[in-house]
C-alpha cells in the first residue's frame, strides 16, 4: 500500500510495519521514520535531497532537535515560513501535504 488517505492511516502503517514501503522514496521513508522515532535515520534520508519537500522535513527536523539557527535556514531553503506551530502539528501539516493523496 502506497497511497495514503488520511493521517491515521499513515500512523496506523508506522505501528504495523517495520520499514516504510520500498515504493515510498526518501521524503515519505523520512517522515515514515521520523513517526517511528528515528531523527538519525530521517534527517540522513533528506540531508542531501534538494527538493523544497526535503528541505521542509529537514527544517523540521532540526526545530525538534532544538537548533532552531539551523532549522531557520533550512525552511529559507523550502520557501517556508518558519513553524510556530506544534511540532506535531506541523508533522502531521507535512504529512498532510507530501502523503495523503
């Protein structure tokens, strides 16, 4: 299954598979293992994608970590606004728009 509808079901396919689905590319296999707890796997996924998705999940990723100096220049780099939202407010926003078709 690689179309996803709503964002339960993209946390209902983290809960029960163990990898994402090897159809998925990298920003999808990202945000995939960023859900399942993996920062390391998912920034290594999109650290050197130049897509304006990448950088958004690597902006992202980096306002989790706590570096918001370089989560700053990342959402410069997707032509985003840098998120006041939650954290998992703004995951699930992303989810939203690169997954749910």
């Amino acid at each position: 299954m690689t179309s996803i509808q709503s964002i339960q079901e993209f946390y209902k396919l983290v809960e029960h598979l163990e990898v994402p689905p090897s159809s998925w590319k990298e920003e999808k296999a990202a945000l995939w293992w960023e859900a399942k707890g993996n920062w390391g796997k998912a920034h290594e996924l999109v650290d050197s994608l130049s897509t304006p998705s990448a950088m958004w999940i690597h902006a992202h990723l980096h306002r989790k970590e706590g570096d918001q100096w370089n989560a700053a220049y990342w959402y410069r780099q997707a032509r985003k606004p840098v998120s006041d939202k939650s954290l998992e407010a703004e995951f699930e926003d992303i989810v939203e728009a690169l997954m749910i078709s």
